[in-house]
C-alpha cells in the first residue's frame, strides 16, 4: 500500500535532489509512488478504477480524449514495496467502458500493452511521438494523432523495467536480469487485473519495439511457466528488435545497409568492394536458403586490433555516441586519428579538405593487405560506415547520420520532447504520478548500475540474448496458441532488416527451421500504395515496413495502423505459405536480399530545409554494378561442422558477447 512519503513543501527539493541523482554517476536513485488524494484503502479492485482515471485537464492539450487511466501500480517484489511500473491507459477510440467491463469470459475484446526499448526508455516516448494518442510537435505544441493504435483496441503504455520514466524503485530493487524483469512485469499484471478484471480473459498483444526485442521474449518465456498465469497472451509483436547478439543485428547487415542506400557512400564501387570484404572476413556474409540447410556459425564480434580513439569509442553504445551533439565531430576526428595519422584542425578545414581524405582513405586501404580485417575498426562495420558517410558523404557531411532512419540527415534533428510536459506539476496530478522524481525520457540505470560492462553487455545486463531460446518459446507459444510477428522498417540501420531474417533462418518454429519461402509478398496500406513485405509461416509473420525506421510508427503511421490491424489484430493470410503456394503470391522483384531505399535524403538544421535527390543516371549505373557484383560474389556457406558453430542460435561471440541495446 502506498504512503505519503512527501509533504509539499518539500515536492521542489525533492524533485530537485531526484533529478541529481539521476544524473550522477555514483548516486542511484531511491524513488516510491505518491499517494494522491482520494486513494482508496485496502488491496488493489475495481475501486480503484475511479482514483486512476484521469479527469483532470492536461495542460496545453486542446482535444477531447478518449477515456483514460494512469498511475503507478507494484509488481509484488518481495522486500521492495516501493518498485511500480508506471502506466498510461488509453480506451478505445469512441468505446465508454470498455477498460472498466466487469470480467467476462466471452468478452474477446483485443488489448494491447506497449513497451519501449533502451533499456531504460519510457513507454510514454511512444505514446507522445508514435503510436499514441498524442504528438508533441518539436516547437511544443500538441496535435492529435488520427493514427493512434488506440483507435483499434484499448491500449496501455508502460514505463518498465522498475525505475523507468515515471515507474520507480529504491535503490536496491532495480532489475538485476531480464528473469527479474520477467517476474516483475507479471507482478504488475496481476495487479492490473484486478483493477480492471476484464483484461484477465480478453485477449492480450503484447508489443514494443528495439530493446523490447529482449523484453517480451523474457515476459513471455515467464508466462508461458506460470501455474495461473494472470492474462491472456494472444500475440507478440516485435518492431526492429535486439533479438541477437551485437554481431548479428547491427554490423551483420551493414552491406545490406548500403545496397538499401548506396547514396551513404556515394555510390563509390571501391568503397562498396571494401565493405563487402570486410563481411566476408568477419564471417557476416550468411547464406540464408528456403528452406534453411543447417545452423549458422556463432559469430564473433572482432575489436580492433590498434589502439586509436576509435577503438576508445566503440566501448560507448552505438546508440549513445549516434545521440552526441558532438557526433560529427568525434567521428571526423577518430578517422583523423586513424587515417589521416595528423591533428583535425579546424572543422571548416577538415570538411574543405574531405575529397582529398577520402582519397587518401581509400589509398591506405588498397595498401592494406588483402584479406585482413581492418585494425582501426575489426568487425564493428556499422560504426565504419557511419564514419565514413558522416565525413565524405553529402548530405551526411554535414553533421547529421540518423542510425535510426538514414534518410534523415538534419543536424540537429527536430527533438520531439516530452520532458515540460510530463514534469509539469498539473500533469503529474491528473496521471497520479511520483512526486519523489522527476520523468526522463531515458534512465541510465535499469540494472542498477551504470552501464557496467564489467557484467553483461554494455549495459549491465547479464541476460543470455532471447535466440538462445526462440525455438523453445516458439514451441511454447504454439501449444498455447500464442503467434510471433517481427517486423522492421526498411529505413533503420541499426537493427536492420537482415539481422531480423538470419534470426528468424536459425530458429525452429512449428517443427520445423526458417521459411520454406523467401519473403516477397507485396503488401498494401488503405490507398492501395506499396507498404512492404509481408510473410506467414507456421504461426510467425514477417513484416518489412517501405519508408520507415527503426521507430515504425513515427514514420510510417498510417501503415503501421494497417499493420496492426491487418496483421496483429487480425488474421490477414496475405503472404501465407499454403501448401506449395503462397496466398497474395510471391514478387521476383521482392525477392533479393534488400528493398531499395528511397532516392531522397533529408538535410537541414532542426528542421529539413532540404533535400538531396540522386539522378536517374547514377542510380541505373549502381544497379548495373550492384547485378554483377552480387552474381559474382557468393555467399558465406553454413557450415555445421565449423568449431564456430553452437546449435540452437546465433549467440554473442567469444571476443565480444554484447547485444546491441537500443532506446526508441
């Protein structure tokens, strides 16, 4: 039961201490729930319902909403009464009651939990710039989204684990693993059911996105070995998920990266070879067959071998060294430091002299030697690229490399942020919020630490990553009656496609490894424009997403409104292997190992103030070369005697076993 550890007059030194203590590096933060006024007694019931609905107004939001409900609700640790996930409920657009139903078992209303990535990224990033109700504008203002997941089934954002966003914990109760996590969150249901008993029966899909990919996996795998678990599980759907190692989902794909955007390196036919050898080298280039013949090799992320700033940098996650303001600069001044062997200078001066670096790039690699793995980098080939577009390639040269969308080259990129909104004292009253922090958008200490690489990967995180165990959850899941989608956005670059299709070929499913079929049915939006890729085999569906990143629905909203209605709250069989067939039928031109990107790159300073088109002429040149050189260059055969090879999934390698680990 919650209790007033605050008093007010003392709400201004608190929030200020919480916000010091978040940032700092040796302070981990003690944070409890709030006791707002009109918080019943007793346990946890439908009584409830009344004090979590938000009635108040929420300041500077202008439209009506639908009915909703928030609040901080525990997870049940034991010895940690003050660890609550933090959630925001939205109804379904137009419905009155339909959160508050009394418990029915022949209610089949969907509802939908989101979950952010990070780890340590609020849920309420989502609700306030992707799939929910409403949209903070980059100036502050707000609109509401008529592309809202909201207008299809009641939907609850969540800020997990303990100590995200608004969700709190003391400081010794944050998460040690993601069993822990697991746990938690089905504490948290169990308490959510019985303030709105409806949710136990009806049937749950559950979603999120990026580190999400490790999240609901681990949830899953809970439920499934719950005696009484406390919901019904329907589906899961993953959007651009770190569902492998490091190796695999981020610098696995990276040719594919630019055979989907050539225009990173400017369609530069000797910079294409490099990196393509490159993955050959650090075994990355997989051979992905339908049906799939044998385990892939366990791949081993390679660190350079020479000791430079780059080598320095790469122990800081790709995510956070790509959100530096100082991005442009760093990385011009790790390939000063590894190519040019002088001092930067002055900005100006260094990009005035880019050709002529670039030049000079691609002289020492030709006197490299051939068939060595490049000492300044390894195999951390996505860092590699993003180095060399931000310092040779327009429009990237100007500052501006978007991990999560590589159409957007803006420097700074319009920041949509929430942070006004949330710790404004009037929002924090309406949504029955903590008083004893402050809401932040990402939270460095989800394991309690710091991004403590001494254990687990660059974020403390000693979890083994899920494709360890995706074939026996997938077992699981179809005994229970429980589906799987994955789906990507074709634009991201940190979890790229690629990465998705090499898990879902090493992982068994209805009894059997991979797709018979390669992925090539063409889907549609509601204006019946090309949306994507779509695949259905033995109770998992693959979803490609044309034109958006790693943050599906911020950028493609009304096609991720289509897919979740088609394709996760329905049973749309487009796409669907049927006997030797496939419903909605199979595209030869789909059918190679990457979509091609658009032909327009964003360039601007906090707002796009221009566009980079490639000509007509550049790109049938690439697609002449591109023919010839993927028909002569085959790739890297599976092989399932090679020492490398550990069956049951692609696992982090010995030299760096680390999952890319991302917020959305």
């Amino acid at each position: 039961m919650y209790t007033l550890l605050l008093s007010l007059p003392l709400l201004v030194l608190g929030l200020s201490r919480c916000a010091l203590g978040q940032g700092s590096q040796s302070s981990i933060p003690n944070t409890f729930p709030h006791a707002w006024p009109g918080q019943p007694n007793g346990t946890f019931s439908p009584d409830w319902q009344s004090y979590f609905e938000v009635t108040q107004k929420l300041p500077n939001i202008t439209v009506p909403l639908p009915r909703s409900f928030a609040g901080n609700i525990p997870v049940n640790r034991t010895g940690h009464p003050n660890d609550t996930l933090f959630f925001w409920a939205f109804e379904k657009q137009g419905s009155n009651g339909t959160l508050t139903a009394p418990a029915d078992a022949n209610n089949t209303d969907p509802w939908i939990i989101w979950l952010q990535g990070g780890p340590g990224s609020s849920g309420m990033i989502a609700l306030t710039t992707e799939n929910g109700p409403i949209h903070v504008l980059a100036n502050g203002t707000w609109v509401f989204n008529n592309f809202s997941w909201n207008h299809l089934a009641d939907v609850i954002w969540v800020d997990q684990p303990v100590g995200t966003g608004f969700s709190t914990a003391d400081s010794t109760g944050y998460v040690p693993d993601e069993d822990q996590t697991g746990e938690d969150f089905l504490g948290f249901l169990s308490n959510l059911v019985k303030v709105f008993p409806s949710l136990a029966t009806r049937p749950l899909f559950l979603t999120g996105e990026s580190y999400a990919g490790t999240y609901i996996p681990y949830i899953t795998k809970h439920l499934f070995q719950a005696e009484n678990p406390p919901v019904k599980l329907r589906k899961i759907a993953i959007g651009d998920g770190s569902l492998g190692s490091q190796a695999t989902v981020e610098h696995l794909p990276v040719v594919n990266v630019i055979e989907t955007y050539p225009a990173l390196i400017g369609y530069d036919q000797d910079v294409f070879n490099y990196f393509r050898e490159q993955e050959h080298l650090c075994g990355f280039d997989l051979n992905l067959t339908y049906p799939q013949n044998g385990h892939f090799p366990t791949l081993n992320l390679v660190r350079p071998t020479a000791q430079s700033a780059i080598s320095e940098s790469l122990l800081e996650p790709t995510e956070s060294r790509a959100r530096s303001g100082s991005f442009q600069q760093t990385v011009a001044e790790k390939f000063a430091a590894a190519h040019a062997k002088r001092s930067l200078g002055k900005r100006a001066e260094f990009f005035e002299r880019r050709e002529e670096r670039r030049q000079q790039w691609k002289r020492d690699l030709s006197g490299r030697a051939n068939g060595t793995i490049d000492p300044f980098y390894g195999c951390f080939l996505l860092d590699e690229l993003e180095d060399y577009a931000v310092n040779f390639t327009f429009p990237w040269s100007n500052g501006g490399f978007d991990v999560y969308d590589i159409p957007d080259a803006t420097n700074p990129e319009p920041f949509l942020n929430a942070s006004a909104f949330f710790n404004d004292n009037r929002t924090r009253a309406a949504l029955h919020a903590p008083t004893s922090k402050d809401w932040i958008r990402n939270f460095n200490y989800p394991f309690g630490n710091v991004h403590d690489r001494t254990k687990g990967n660059q974020y403390g995180d000693p979890s083994v990553e899920p494709i360890a165990f995706l074939s026996d959850l997938a077992t699981n899941a179809s005994a229970a009656n429980v589906s799987i989608v994955f789906y990507s956005g074709n634009d991201d670059s940190l979890v790229q496609h690629r990465g998705t299709e090499v898990i879902i070929q090493n992982m068994t499913f209805g009894g059997v490894q991979g797709f018979s079929h390669k992925p090539s049915t063409p889907w549609f939006d509601d204006a019946g424009d090309f949306a994507g890729i779509v695949h259905q085999e033995r109770g998992l569906t693959y979803v490609l997403v044309n034109g958006a990143g790693h943050l599906v629905p911020e950028w493609k909203p009304a096609q991720a409104l289509v897919f979740l209605r088609e394709f996760v709250l329905g049973d749309n069989l487009n796409g669907t292997v049927s006997g030797t067939v496939v419903v909605g039928g199979e595209d030869s031109a789909l059918a190679n190992d990457y979509l091609p990107g658009g032909d327009v790159i964003f360039f601007g300073s906090s707002a796009t103030q221009g566009t980079s088109t490639i000509p007509a002429a550049t790109q049938a040149a690439w697609s002449s070369f591109i023919a010839t050189a993927t028909a002569t260059h085959p790739p890297l055969a599976n092989v399932n005697s090679a020492p490398r090879k550990m069956a049951g999934g692609i696992l982090g390698g010995v030299i760096c076993a680390s999952l890319v680990w991302l917020f959305a």
